[in-house]
C-alpha cells in the first residue's frame, strides 16, 4: 500500500469517540450523563427550520457558486458591519460546510515544510492534527491558568521567528473558555503589527457566548492587520446549527480565490438548503439566540460555583462558549485517568484535557450544553473521585 506518508500525521477530535462510547454505554442501558459534547443542546429555532423547508419546496437545492450565494455572503457583511462598526466586501467572505474547513484550508495553504505555524494549547484539537499534515512545525503557545487561559502576548511574541507563516487564535477560547478583554486584544494587535510577515487566523466561532454582558470585539475590527486576517465563523454554535454543516469566513484579498478553489476541489459549494436557512438565522429574529446565551450563561454560574465546591476541583471562571475546564490534579489523577473513572465508573462522559494539547494534563472540560438537571447529577457523580 502506498499511500502519502503525510495521512500519518493526521490526528482526530477525542469529543466524537467520547460521544460514541457513551452513546455505546447507554444503549447498553447504562445511565450516561454526557458532559462531553461541544454542541448546544437546544432545537435550531423555528423560523430557522421553516427556511430550509420553504428554500427545498421553492427549488433551491441545486449547486450555488463555490463560495456561496451572494445574498448570504451581503447579509454577513452588513452584519459585520452592525457589530464590529467593521467594512468587509461579500467578496472577501466565503460560506463553507461548517467553519472547520477555514482551519483545513487556511493551514494547506500556510502550511508545508519550512513553515512555522503557532496554535494555542489547550486547543481545538484539529489545529496541531492539521498543522502536521500540511507539512509545517506545530508551535503550541500554551495558554495557562495563571494568565486565566488567556494569550501572553509576551510568550506569543517570542514564539514568533521568520518562518511563522501562520498564527492561530481561538476567542473565545476552546476548551477553557477564557475571554480575552478589549484592552488586551489592543495589545495583541499592536504587538502583531511587528510581524508583517505572518498571517493569522481568527477563529471566533463562540464570538456570541459571552457572559456578563460583556463585549469582545472581532479582530475585524483592526485595520492595520486586516490584509493578512482570516476569520473563521458561522453558524453552528449561535444558531445551534451543528449539523447544518454552515460555516462563514473572511479572507485578505491576496489569499481568497486559494481558499476559493479549495472550496471547488473539495466540497464543490456548500449546501444550498442550509444557505437559505442561514440567511433567514442572519436576518430574522434574534430573540431564541438571546434566550440561549442567557440559559448557557445561567448553567455557568452554576457548574462554577458548585466545581469550586469540591474538594478535588478547582475551577477557572469561564467568560464564553459553553465549557469548564477544571483543574482536577488534587484528586491524585491525570486528566485522562479522571475522564476514564468518570464514564466508567460514575456514568459521566467528559474529555480529558490531554485531548486539547501537552499542557492539558491536570484538567478535564466538561461541557454545559446539557440540561441544569444533568449537570447536577453529573456533578455530584463526580464528587466522590
Ligand atoms: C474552536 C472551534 N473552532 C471551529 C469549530 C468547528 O465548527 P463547525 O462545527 O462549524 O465546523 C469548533 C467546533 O467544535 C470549535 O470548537
């Protein structure tokens, strides 16, 4: 068999075999409370579903352009615009399956040997998978407790070297939930400034759950890096749309049509049903995503308050998304140990922190897309480790 040596270097997202086994256990009727799973627990709102239906009864389940219907591509661009006070052309904007696709694209096409690619640790485990395929030296910037998960811009910037083609920041973050505030992303901003020669990714895919009110701005909003800016968006989080497959991005205009083509080798265009929904989710009412944030923002305060109160925990105060990520090493047990204890033993899927980099050894995240009942249950279970 011969097949490219590079598919070796492909690693995989620890959440989805989780989900199998626990799956797997509770067919076999065990009592599972699955606090693993990094998607919303919530129905996509009903005007949302009405669109998809209307848009395949009125024919529109065809091919699109590559890059996505024009009307869905104006509509994020007027919205970037609402939120960020940010111009951005439809012309910069891609519509893909999902927002994974941007970190597919984004490291091929930065990535290969000689290149240097920086990702946050702990992170979405698909940035280091993909760094490694595309051929490029996978530079973890460890985010640490101390910092609250949070970037050290002076850690980042002596990280960076004249090979650093790519810099990938994730905000809020994935799986600590850490926030970064304005002033600090002022700061990171600046210090980018220095490195013309890098381009970054944004992924800000959680950008709408943020609690307290508080407000993280895009880095869309920078003009002085915004011609060598990918942002990675979309739907699947905000909308509870994860297996829609919707994801939006922006490209510079020099890296674009790359992406672009991409796109046409790859998936062709996304899909044309989950286009027009997305269009009616960007357009339509907003007040089920309301809702959602401040349902996600309610079981923060409590998995937080009530982690802290045991005596093997302690946890960090996330800022966004929908995880915790606590610190479980007073219980004597590595992260992956305490997962295996949990699922097997207490009936409790988490993911173990080693799942998301080297530096997530201490920690398990567990995720609060789940009902407040399961997450007291899944608490108390896990009290006694
Ligand atoms: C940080 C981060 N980026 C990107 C994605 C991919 O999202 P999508 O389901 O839209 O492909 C996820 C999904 O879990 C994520 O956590």
């Amino acid at each position: 068999m011969k097949v490219s040596k590079r598919i070796f270097n492909l690693e995989t997202e620890t959440a989805f075999s989780i989900l199998a086994n626990a799956n797997k256990l509770s067919k076999e009727g065990r009592d599972i409370v699955n606090l693993g799973i990094g998607q919303p627990d919530f129905k996509t709102p009903q005007n949302i579903q009405e669109a998809a239906i209307k848009a395949i009864r009125d024919g529109y389940h065809g091919y699109t352009p590559s890059n996505g219907i024009i009307e869905l591509r104006e509509a994020i661009s007027e919205m970037i615009f609402m939120d960020y006070d940010a111009k951005t052309s439809p012309e910069n904007i891609l519509i893909t399956p999902g927002g994974k696709p941007v970190i597919f694209f984004s490291t091929l096409i930065f990535g290969g040997e000689g290149n240097e690619i920086i990702y946050p640790d702990p992170g979405f485990p698909i940035y280091k998978s993909m760094i490694n395929y595309s051929g490029a030296k996978a530079v973890p910037l460890v985010l640490s407790e101390q910092d609250d998960f949070q970037i050290n811009i002076d850690k980042l910037e002596s990280l960076i070297t004249d090979k650093t083609s790519l810099i990938i920041i994730n905000k809020p973050n994935n799986p600590t939930g850490s926030f970064i505030p304005k002033e600090k992303i002022q700061k990171l901003v600046t210090m980018l400034e220095k490195f013309p020669h890098t381009y970054i990714l944004s992924d800000e895919i959680y950008s709408k759950i943020i609690f307290e009110n508080k407000r993280m701005p895009s880095l869309l909003e920078y003009e002085s890096i915004k011609e060598r800016l990918i942002v990675l968006e979309g739907w699947s989080k905000t909308f509870c749309m994860t297996g829609w497959r919707l994801g939006w991005s922006v490209w510079p205009n020099n890296i674009y049509e790359f992406a672009n083509k991409m796109c046409v080798n790859d998936h062709s265009c996304p899909s044309s049903i989950s286009q027009y929904a997305g269009l009616e989710a960007i357009k339509g009412p907003k007040d089920e995503v309301d809702k959602i944030v401040k349902e996600f923002e309610r079981r923060k305060n409590f998995v937080f308050k009530n982690l802290n109160n045991l005596k093997n925990i302690k946890c960090f105060k996330p800022g966004g998304a929908f995880y915790a990520f606590p610190n479980i090493s007073k219980s004597g047990l590595g992260g992956k140990e305490f997962s295996d204890i949990a699922l097997n033993e207490k009936g409790v899927a988490l993911v173990p922190g080693t799942s998301f980099g080297y530096s997530g050894n201490d920690f398990v995240r567990i995720s609060y897309a789940n009902s407040m009942e399961n997450l007291e249950k899944g608490i108390y279970r896990i009290s006694t480790i």
